[in-house]
C-alpha cells in the first residue's frame, strides 16, 4: 500500500527536527534542506534512514533533485512502504 504525502512528511520533518535538535514547529517543509539547517552529509544520511524506513531503495542525491520536504515527500509517497520507526 503506498504511503500518504502527509505521512512522509511529517516523518521527514520530525527526523530533521530531532537532527537539528530543534522542535518539529521550526522546520518549514517549503524551505530547502539546506535552510532547515541539514549539509550534504546529513542529507545523505536523511535519505538512507527514509529508505530504511520505507523498506526501499532511494537515491543519495533525492534532496537534490527535490530541494524541499514537500517536494520530496510528494515523490516519495508513490513509491509505496511505511515508514516506522526503528
């Protein structure tokens, strides 16, 4: 069964919000990776830990090409999975 939008990106958010050690309310999920404070390392990591989650493959370079949790979320929710939490 694939994955809501809502659901991914609520785990996207929640994930940077404990990497940056900030409340989830501080990350805007329209902003860049970059802007809610993540490099190219933690993004990196951000996208294995989300394939992880959802059981798949995802490319390293996802916040890349979809610069924004939004963006990247809609991508993401038709890949199917559910992301959980370890």
């Amino acid at each position: 069964m694939p994955v809501g939008r809502q659901q991914i990106e609520d785990w996207l958010v929640a994930r940077i919000a404990g990497m940056q050690r900030i409340v989830p309310e501080q990350v805007d999920v329209d902003e860049s990776f970059v802007a809610n404070g993540l490099s190219s390392r933690s993004s990196v990591a951000l996208i294995g830990d989300l394939a992880k989650a959802l059981g798949v493959t995802l490319s390293e370079t996802l916040t890349w090409e979809y610069p924004t949790i939004a963006a990247l979320a809609e991508h993401v929710a038709g890949i199917g999975g559910s992301p959980h939490d370890d």
